[in-house]
C-alpha cells in the first residue's frame, strides 16, 4: 500500500528535503505541500493524503497543533504527524490533544518517518516510548493555564525587556504589568523573572 502525505512547513528548503528523502522510501507518495496551516486545509479537501506532516510552528496564522484541529474535523479525516525540532512536554502534549497521531523531531532517520507514516495512515499512534511518558506524565499533573497578554508578558520579559518597556510595547500602565507578572509567577510556582524564563521554556509556553 502507497501512503499518501501532504507536507505543511512555512520553509521551502525544508519541504523540499523532506520531499527528496521521502522520494527514496518505498510506498511513500508525496502529493502535495503546503507553507501554511490556511493552504493545507483547501489542500486536504481536494487532495485527501492519508497523513500530513506538519511543522509546529509556521509563522504568522495558524499553527500546527490549530492546523491538526481543523485537518482532524475534515471527511475524511487524514492522520497528522507533526514533524518539528521543539521538544517541549507542552507542545507534544497540545498536539496529541488536537488529534496528532504523531510527534517527531526533525532529527529522526529518514526510515524513522517513513515507518511512523505509515503506522499513522493504519490509525497508530506514534510516539516514541520516552514521549509517550512524558505525555501521561505531563497529563497527570495540571499545567499553568497562562492567558494571552499573560504569556505576551512573559514572552517580552524573556526578551529582556524591562517593566517600563513591555508598558510601552503592549500600551499598558506598569501596574499592570506588574499584575500580570505576579499573576505569570504565582501560575509558573516561580519568584523571579529568571525562574520564570525557564520554566515558561521548559513548558514549551515560550521559545
């Protein structure tokens, strides 16, 4: 059998490797690419892959854990991999909870992805015994639920920008910038703007 797959990555070069070491494995059809998660979509309805291997992050527009949401309610549904290089408990987790039957790093052997597409158009699960662990893991204890302007804060302190300076980029008052760290420290368990830095990358809330 000849798995279909439809690529969604916002780089060129990087659908045209994968494209190139796809086209080596046997029963392995690339039939379409796409370098948004809004091209896939129309792409999907008219092309029906059995997988899409899609980037995790891909710019402005929806991402790859909103693209698997909305490729999952099509029908017929194809299976999703997201093919990546993050490796945060966060991500993987927001991706197996969209409906991806799959996480893998961009690292992986060529024969790693062929073999994980095909298992994902037979409707298994693929995830790595490690990942799959950190998943139940992650599962099992509750996650800091951050809001937007929460994790905006946070993403500009990662940044180093100080108090005065996120006021002026989000149009904010420094009280209420302040509000919002202590509300981003008391979510993360954390008391300082470093703790917080790592923690929110750890957790895959910011690069």
């Amino acid at each position: 059998m000849t798995v279909t797959v439809l690529l969604v990555d916002d780089h060129p070069v990087v659908r045209s490797g994968v494209r190139a070491v796809l086209s080596t494995e046997p029963g392995i059809s690339v039939i379409g690419e796409a370098a948004s998660g809004e091209e896939a979509l129309p792409l999907a309805r008219a092309l029906r892959p059995d997988v899409v291997l899609c980037d995790l992050r891909l710019g402005a527009g929806l991402d790859g854990v909103a693209t698997t949401a909305a490729l999952r309610k099509l029908d017929p549904a194809p299976a999703v991999i997201i093919l990546t290089t993050y490796d945060h408990d966060h991500d993987i987790l927001r991706a197996v909870e969209a409906g991806a039957a799959g996480y893998l790093l961009k690292d992986v052997a060529p024969a790693t992805i062929a073999a994980s597409l095909h298992d994902a158009a037979a409707g298994r699960l693929v995830l790595a015994p490690e990942m799959a662990q950190r998943v139940l893991s992650t599962m099992g204890s509750p996650r800091p639920n951050l809001s937007d302007r929460e994790t905006e804060v946070l993403r500009l302190v990662s940044a180093g920008q100080s108090n005065s300076e996120i006021a002026r980029t989000l149009f904010l008052t420094g009280a209420t910038v302040k509000s919002h760290l202590v509300h981003v420290y008391t979510k993360l368990g954390v008391d300082s703007r470093t703790q917080a830095i790592v923690k929110g990358r750890s957790l895959g809330i910011i690069d």
